[in-house]
C-alpha cells in the first residue's frame, strides 16, 4: 500500500518518557536553589502552627523565577501538617481578580453550602468573618487563614483587598487572616496606597533570576524525567540554559525551550535532541511567549498594539499577522 505509513510515526515516543514534566504548571519534588527562600516563607507561615497569625509576605521577582513553584511547594508542606485549624487559599489573581471574588471563593470552597451569588459584599465579610472565628468543636475558636494571592497586580481594587483582609483581623475576636502577595511588577508597591502597602510588605522576599549555572541544573533534573536516557544531549541542555540565562533568567523560558526541542526531535524522528533542535525551537518559544503576553493584555491594550502594528512597525506587525485571529479573539 503506497501513501503514508504508520511506520513513519513508530518512533514517537521514544523521545519522552513522561512530556508532562516540562509543562509550566508542574512542580517538581524538590526544588533546586530556593532553599533559603522556601526556609524563608516557612518561617513566616510557621506561627499558624502555634495557633498564631502568620506573617504578611510580598514576594517580588522577575518572571519565572519560581515564585509560583516555591510557595505552592510551602502550601503542600503546610498542608501535611494536617493541622485542621489551619486553612490555605491559593488563588491566581487572573482568575479572582476582585476584593469580591476573592472573599467569595474562599466562601465557597470551605462552605460550600452558602449560596454562591446574589449576596452584597458585607454579608459575604459577616459570613468570612463569623467562619474564621468558629472553632472546630474541640473547644478552641478560630482559624489560622492564609490567603495566597498570586500575581496580585492584576485585582482591580488591589488597596480594598489589601485593607479588608488585614482589618479582618480587628473585627475578628479569634483567628486570624495572613496574605501572602506574589508579582512580577517592579512598580506595584509604589503604586499602592501607604496603607495597604505596610500591611502587605510587613515580610518581603525578592527572587533573584537564576544564572545559566543553576538553570543548568534545573534543566537537568527535570530533563532526567521527562525524556527517556540519552535522548537529551549535555550539550543541548546547557545551550539551553545559556539562551534562559539572556532571557532574564526565566527558568518557564528554559523548560519550553527543551520542550519545544523534543518536539522538533520527534518530528523529525531523530533519535536525538541535540543543539541544533534548541536553536530551532528558539522562534517557536519566543512567539508562545509573545502571544502569553498578549492574550493575557487588557482588550483595550491588545486593541492599541494592534493598532501600532497596522501602522507599520515591522516587529510587531510580524506577530499580528503570524496570530492575527487569535489576537482578536483571545484573552
Ligand atoms: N528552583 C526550581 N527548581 C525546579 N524548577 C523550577 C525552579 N524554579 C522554577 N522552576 C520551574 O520553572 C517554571 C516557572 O516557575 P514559576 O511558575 O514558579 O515562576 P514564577 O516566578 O511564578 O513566574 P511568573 O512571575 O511568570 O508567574 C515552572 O515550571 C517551575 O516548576
Ligand atoms: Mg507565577
């Protein structure tokens, strides 16, 4: 039989064992060169477990820098503890992006029972505060609550969130509610309100962007398994770090790049992924990052880069007519 053969795609999956790995929401065991950061998060979470509020924290740092991995990491060791009194929310502010949905899906995951819409803001606050201060029945009132707002630069009334979460706690008579703040804008503390940003910055961690040496590592470890033995060249891996190194030291950078290098190698049904596949698959990383950007834009800003792109700038008309119709109908 003449045509295509399924022989052509036997060799697929030969390049990965588990491609899952490399994807951006995954979080690895352990996590390489954040050991002081981790230590540091703990011990501001650590007073919940003597029954005291935690401390307030804002972690700063460029994009991809572990920031997410890192504190979803804290959270499950937290979790572990299996200290009932103890409640953590982590919410991705692009989803909960107002001082009302936040206060309504913290409702709605602990009490599942209350009606989901239709309340005003204060009776939805009298129904969080009246659940922080009931105790568990053994006798002793209140929860330990630790809000884990990340990237928080995207709430509208982010000075509104801020100031009722921290006066939540002189309206509660037991309990306490913590906010952990994560974000990859330099500007935000300046742009809140004095008040909201002293409470919020009672701790503050910066994550410094990793250097080609530690993305090296990284790529290592994860790179062990995801791909299957020897597929992935040494070389392939640190030229792969090199080129996250100039990227600001992303390390999401980094994994996509590797990533998108496997997939070249399968598709050309090459047994290897060596340097010539990550230099390949470097255009295909930075347009998956520039459409991220731009599907994650306001409508009115992907409207004007739209506009600046028909007005003939030649980079960013490139990206318009390569993503054209997504532009329009994503974000
Ligand atoms: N120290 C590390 N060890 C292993 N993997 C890491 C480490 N740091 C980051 N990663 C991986 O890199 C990717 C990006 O990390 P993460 O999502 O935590 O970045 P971020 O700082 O939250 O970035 P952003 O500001 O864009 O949200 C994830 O896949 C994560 O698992
Ligand atoms: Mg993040």
């Amino acid at each position: 039989m003449g045509g295509p053969s399924f022989d052509e795609f036997a060799g697929a999956g030969a390049i990965f064992r588990n491609k899952d790995i490399l994807s951006p929401t995954f979080v690895p065991e352990t996590l390489l060169f954040r050991e002081e950061e981790t230590r540091g998060l703990m011990g501001a979470l650590a007073p919940v477990l003597r029954n005291q509020k935690a401390k307030n924290v804002f972690i700063y740092g460029k994009t991809g820098t572990g920031k997410t991995a890192t504190t979803r990491s804290v959270l499950k060791k937290l979790d572990e503890q299996k200290n009932e009194r103890i409640k953590t929310v982590y919410l991705n502010c692009r989803i909960y992006d107002t001082r009302y949905k936040v206060l309504q899906k913290c409702i709605s995951d602990f009490q599942p029972d209350f009606a989901k819409t239709g309340h005003s803001f204060v009776v939805l606050y009298d129904k969080f505060l009246d659940w922080v201060q009931d105790g568990l029945g053994d006798g002793v009132k209140g929860k330990r609550v630790v809000f884990v707002l990340d990237e928080v630069d995207v709430v509208g009334d982010l000075d509104s969130l801020i100031y009722t979460l921290s006066r939540a706690n002189d309206d509660l008579k037991e309990g306490s509610v913590s906010l952990i703040g994560i974000s990859n804008k330099v500007d935000l503390k300046q742009k809140l309100e004095a008040r909201s940003r002293s409470s919020l910055c009672e701790d503050e961690m910066v994550f410094k962007p990793y250097d080609a040496m530690q993305l090296q590592g990284i790529l290592k470890q994860r790179a062990k398994q995801a791909f299957n033995d020897g597929v992935v060249s040494e070389s392939a891996i640190n030229l792969s770090a090199a080129i996250a190194a100039g990227e600001n030291g992303d390390a999401r950078y980094a994994l996509a790049l590797l990533l998108r290098a496997g997939e070249l190698a399968e598709k050309r049904a090459s047994k290897k992924v060596s340097d010539k596949e990550v230099e390949d698959s470097r255009r295909a990383v930075d347009e998956d990052k520039a459409f991220d950007i731009i599907s994650t834009l306001p409508e009115h800003q992907q409207l004007l880069l739209y506009t600046l792109a028909t007005m003939g700038n030649v980079s960013y008309k490139k990206l318009v007519e390569e993503n054209g119709e997504q532009l329009y109908f994503s974000g």
